[in-house]
C-alpha cells in the first residue's frame, strides 16, 4: 500500500475549504474575522482511492462522513492557514485510522509446564491451610 503522504498530495486538489466565523476566544478579532476551517472532500468521485478505500472512508469515518461528503472542521488557532493546515493534518491522522490492518490473532495453548506449576501451587497452599485448622481431640 503507498503512503499517506503520497495520497494526500494527490487528493489534495479535490478538497474544498470553507471558512467560517469561529467561537470562543480572540475578543472583537473572532465576530470580524472567519478563521474556521472546514475541509470538504467528495472521496466518492476521488480517482486516487480503490473501492475498498473509499469503503473503508464510508464505514470507519462515520462521524465525519455524509453521504459522499467528508467534513472536518478546525477552529484552534486565529490563523486561517494554521487551520487549514490543522484540517490537513487531521485527515491524514482520519486515513490512517481508516486503512490500518489488525493482525490476526494467533491461538495460542498454555503449556503443560504452566498448568503443573499452577497445580503445584494450589497444593502447596492447601496443605499450609490445613495446617491452620484446630486440632480436633476425637481424632487421637
């Protein structure tokens, strides 16, 4: 499989941002400037994926996915091109969630060893529980 890197260079002429006016901090800066981000990427009609690719964007990105439409949104800084850097950034960390691979698991048996030592264990602490108990006079 190639890289991330290589990938986000080459969908990055697909992606469409979008600004918008942030919340939160920056005082009269935040009701003048739109420093919001918003990535839009249609991966559907995107020509560097494989079907599976674009499967697994559909079913592993729900959150940012609508229809056909990936959004991710960034209001970090008051820099708009620190947000859209940001954004960037967040779609790569987003596909390589997406295409990781888990390994099988591999079965695997406990050894013999292991089962007599836990065994031995058992035993050897019955045997100091009873030597706790009360002697019982009956039994002489």
């Amino acid at each position: 499989m190639r890289s991330l890197t290589v990938l986000i260079e080459q969908i990055q002429s697909e992606f469409t941002f979008e600004t918008s006016r942030s919340s939160g901090k920056g005082g009269q800066h935040v009701n003048k400037t739109e420093s919001r981000v918003t990535l839009v990427w249609n991966f559907s009609k995107s020509e560097s994926l494989t079907e599976e690719e674009m499967e697994l964007i559909a079913t592993k990105c729900k959150t940012y996915v609508s229809g056909d439409i990936l959004r991710i949104s960034t209001e970090e800084n008051r820099s708009q091109v620190k947000n859209k850097k940001k954004s960037i950034y967040k779609l790569k960390k987003l596909l390589e969630e997406a295409f990781h691979k888990e390994k099988p698991r591999k079965k695997s048996r406990v050894p013999r060893s292991v089962k007599e030592k836990r065994i031995k264990n058992k035993k050897q602490q019955g045997e100091i529980k009873k030597t706790r108990k009360k002697i019982d006079k009956r039994d002489f």
